[in-house]
C-alpha cells in the first residue's frame, strides 16, 4: 500500500493494488460499484473507497461521442430532481455525473468507458491513408473526392 493525495475526501486515501489488502466488500464513494484493486481506501477507516480509475478521472472531458461542449464531472446532478438519466446506458444516477449545460449526463463509468473504446479505435485508425492512386481515382468515380 502506498499513500495518495485525498481526491476530495477529507481523510488520507492509501492505494491498494491487491485483493487480499482489501478487508471487507465495498462500493466505490463515485461510481457505486463493487471496489476491485486497484482502488483507494481511508486511512481512518471511514468506510470510503474509490476506484483508481473513479479517482484519476478528469474533471472535464473532451468525449468523442459528445464532442459540442465538454463534460464537467459534478459530484451531484444539476437537476431539482436529484437525479438524471445517462444518455449512454439509460440508467439513472444521482451522484458523480459528466454533466454538460445542455442536460448530457454520462455515469462517470460510462464516459471512461466510451471513451478509453473512441481514443484506441482512432488511434488503430491513424496508419490507415489512401495512399494508392488506384483508391483515390475510386472515391473521385463515387464523387467524395476532389472535383
């Protein structure tokens, strides 16, 4: 176990990279699912923990699936109702929401996961170029190249 800064909690977060340091069965203070290592856990033993992941994630994003303004992480929903809906799997919340003004809302383990999948799709596709004169007289026939 080594220490970390607190990610907001007000006690010191030790870091715990295995199953057998985890003592009992814990939800994630963010994301609300079962904690697996790596993840944080109180020094003082309060009963808070947070997935590595839940921990690092940015406080905006730049999704790829939602690329008109960035989300802000909020750790309550903007809304009267205290809850939202996430426009990703359909399931409601009402904690740690990627939140943007024009009412997108992302569970923080949806936006990760969406876009960890865009950021390595288009990086495999950063090799792939119409390079063969053969491909691009092609695509001018079918009128998406150049006129």
């Amino acid at each position: 176990m080594e220490g970390s800064n607190n990610y907001g909690h007000q006690h010191p977060l030790l870091l715990i990279l295995n199953e057998d340091q985890l003592l009992n069965v814990a939800k994630c203070s963010r994301c609300r699912e079962k904690v697996s290592t790596p993840c944080f856990s109180c020094a003082q033993d309060c009963g808070f923990y947070l997935h590595k992941v839940c921990a690092e994630a940015p406080l905006e994003l730049n999704h790829p699936f939602y690329p008109d303004h960035p989300l802000l992480l909020m750790q309550n929903a903007p809304y009267s109702s205290g809850g939202y809906i996430c426009n990703f799997c359909g399931k409601g919340g009402n904690e740690f929401v990627y939140h943007c003004s024009c009412d997108f809302d992302f569970h923080i383990k949806c936006a990760l996961f969406t876009f960890n999948i865009a950021e390595n799709n288009l990086k495999e596709l950063e090799h792939v170029a119409l390079q063969d004169e053969e491909l691009e007289d092609d695509s001018s026939a079918l009128g998406v190249g150049n006129h």
